[in-house]
C-alpha cells in the first residue's frame, strides 16, 4: 500500500481521501462501508486478502456500492476467490492480475482443458494456481541448464534469463534477480463469477519489487 500510496500521490498526481487497515480474517465492513459512501472516492484500491474477501464483496454489494457505480482494482480476487464471493457480487469491478483463466492464446487452451479433465469441470484456475505450476518448471529449466542439482549452480543459472514459452499466461523468462517477466492485465469480473480481460500490457513487464522513488 505503500507503494500505491506514492504512486498515486507522486505520479497521477491523486489524493488519497482515506486508508483503511483490518486484522486478517475480518468480516466486519460496515464502518467502512459507510466512510466509502460519505468520501465518494474516483477509485477504490482494494489488497483485502482471504476469506476477508467474501465478506468485504457482500458488504459492498449490500451498501449498494456495485461496479455500475463505483470504480474498484483489486490486486487479490482471482477465480479461486470468486468462487466465494460470487460473481453477483463482484459484478463490474476490476482485477489486476498477470494470468486470468479466460486468456485466449493456445498455451492456455491447452493447460485449462488438461485441469479440467484432472480435477473437474467446476475446477477454476488463478494467478496463484499459475504460477504454483510455473515455478516446478522454471526450476527444472535451471536443473537442465547447470547440469546439476547443486543449489548455488542452479541458482547461479537461474540468473541467465531462463525462458519459458509453455506458460498458460504466455511467454515469460526469469531476471537475474529471480524475480519474473510477465505481462500486466486487467480484468472485469463477470456475473458468472469469470473475468474479461480488459486491458494488457504490449511488452513483458521487468520485474522490480523495490522500484526506485517509492519508497
């Protein structure tokens, strides 16, 4: 949020109107609902985390704060959220995320179709999901490239810019401060509780967690 905060005050040249922080495992919105609808915010930035979720999403929708009317980015509800929170309630919001199960591209065709018959038709897959499956692989691409299990060799061949081109999300590689390359993508959430993909970043993303002026 830190970083949020900055950019927005620093870069878009916003004002934040209000910042509000719950224990993990809150259920309790109702105040917050309130000061939403007395501030009136352009934009709701949303890191609520868990099972949290279900709760803040209902409460939203129960208020009367719905995507029709409010503009909200979340960086924490994927499919596997959405299984909880329900798609009436998370209707018109905004996701950001760097895999959504909806990608039209043939990679992703054929990990979803293999999923499905694994684990069920009703089995959903997240960004989370995705990148659970990503990191056996990168591993392995390391494995093969040291010619050797030895941790510092592996780590060390890590750092020469491992590609994958299998992802579901697309091509991606590895930067030497093992941090990935990827895509940004922002996504509606849909009333059947999926997501539309709305807007992509043109190139792959180099990833820098602790970007320079932000802190």
């Amino acid at each position: 949020m830190k970083i949020a905060r900055k950019h927005v005050e620093a870069f878009q040249k916003g004002k934040i109107v209000g910042e509000e922080y719950y224990p993990l495992g809150s259920t309790n919105f109702g105040s917050l609902m309130n000061k939403i609808k007395v501030q009136k915010p352009d934009c709701l930035f949303v890191a609520v985390v868990g099972g949290s979720n279900v709760a803040f999403y209902k409460a939203l929708k129960a208020a009367g704060i719905t995507g029709d009317k409010q503009l909200l980015v979340t960086l924490s509800v994927t499919e596997d959220e959405m299984t909880g929170v329900g798609g009436e309630n998370f209707r018109g919001f905004y996701s950001s995320m760097k895999y959504f199960q909806s990608l039209e591209n043939e990679n992703n065709k054929k990990f979803v179709a293999a999923f499905k018959a694994k684990y069920g038709k009703d089995a959903v897959i997240g960004d989370v999901t995705q990148a659970g499956y990503l990191g056996p692989r990168l591993w392995k691409a390391a494995v093969e490239k040291a010619k050797s299990f030895d941790v510092d060799k592996v780590v060390a061949a890590s750092r020469t810019g491992i590609e994958l081109t299998t992802a579901p999300e697309g091509y991606v590689k590895l930067d030497p401060n093992h941090h990935l390359w990827s895509k940004s993508r922002i996504a509606m959430g849909m009333p059947d509780a999926t997501f539309k993909v709305v807007a992509e970043s043109p190139q792959l993303i180099k990833p820098d967690p602790f970007p320079k002026g932000y802190q």
